[in-house]
C-alpha cells in the first residue's frame, strides 16, 4: 500500500514501512523530551486551571488569582499579580516569569497548601537592588529579581525548612534557604541550591 505525504512543496509516494519507522522515531523523541523536560513542566501539563494567593508583606496588599485556564494565561490577571509583586520601594512594575508563576503554583499544589504566599521580595528594580547589594553581600548585582525570575516568600502552614525540601524536589531553577531571615528564595534560573 502506498500513502501520499506532502513533502517540499509536492506530494511524493511514500511506503507503509517508512510510517512505521518513522513514527517509531518520533514518539521515541517525544518520549526522550518528556523525560527531560524538569519535573515541574511535565506534572503541570494536566492541570486545567493554575491558581496563586499572595499577601505582599510590605503593602498588607492581598490577591487570590486564576491566572491560567483553558489553556492560556490571562493577561489580566497577570497584570494583577505583576502589580502586587512590583517593587515596593519604588512602585516600579516588571513582567513576572510565567515560569516562576508556575513553579510557584506546583510547589503550593505539592505541599498540599490552602494559605496564601508571604511575599518578601520579587521584583526589585536596578536602583533598589544595587541599594540592596551595597548593604548586603548576600545580594548579588545581576539579581533574577531584576528581571521578573526569583521571589523570597514564606507559607505560613508549612516550615521554612519543609518549603526548603519540597522546592529542592522539584529540581527546577535556584533554592536558597534564608532561615535567620524566614524565608525561602526561588528563582527560574539554572538548577543550584545554597
């Protein structure tokens, strides 16, 4: 039996057997991607609304948040959560990582969470961090708070430290664990701890 494909510009005959080994080839791919991708992206692909609470520590501002269903993200909601996680010293405003979004809802999904973020910091604008790192050595220059990809926070049900190992499981961007301080940071970058 012969089946017709459209291949560069044209159609041309192709065999059964060629199917076969063709597809074989991709689910195989697909099955490496899947396998690699972190684990935080492969739970979250069934879930049919994400959803996030913070309370913003510094401006008592609460938000409780669907900020992705049916398949999207909802921009205004985004815009909200962007707006609760500016730059408190500033008011300045910065895109927030869908990533980190993410990440944040899986974390609170496998805790098994009810209660809201705390929210140390988020976003910090280049004037507040460099600021920040010059009082601080614990403050790096090039902070992923600056562009939208880190946040410090606390759940009040669960300790510091269990925080500290369910973000550490997930084995999906930075952890570092600030007890003296009481919180926990998690960023979209590189996987690392500290």
């Amino acid at each position: 039996m012969l089946l017709t494909k459209y291949n560069d510009s044209h159609l041309q005959p192709i065999s059964d057997s060629g199917i076969g080994r063709r597809h074989f080839l991709k689910v195989g791919v697909g099955v490496c991607t899947m396998l690699s991708l972190p684990s935080v992206y492969a739970r979250s692909m069934n879930i049919g609304e994400k959803k996030l609470a913070f309370l913003n520590l510094h401006t008592g501002e609460r938000i409780r948040s669907t900020y992705w269903a049916e398949g999207n993200y909802i921009p205004e909601e985004l815009q909200a959560i962007e707006n609760l996680l500016r730059d408190h010293r500033t008011g300045e405003m910065h895109s927030i990582d869908t990533g980190l979004l993410d990440l944040l809802q899986l974390l609170h999904n496998e805790i098994g969470a009810r209660k809201e973020f705390h929210i140390i910091s988020a976003y910090r604008s280049p004037k507040t961090n460099a600021m920040l790192a010059s009082r601080n050595n614990g403050v790096v220059k090039k902070s992923l708070h600056m562009q939208g990809k880190a946040i410090d926070i606390r759940l009040p049900e669960c300790s510091l430290s269990d925080l500290r190992k369910v973000a550490l499981s997930l084995k999906s961007g930075g952890v570092g664990y600030y007890p003296k301080s009481n919180f926990v940071h998690i960023d979209t970058g590189r996987v690392r701890f500290w």
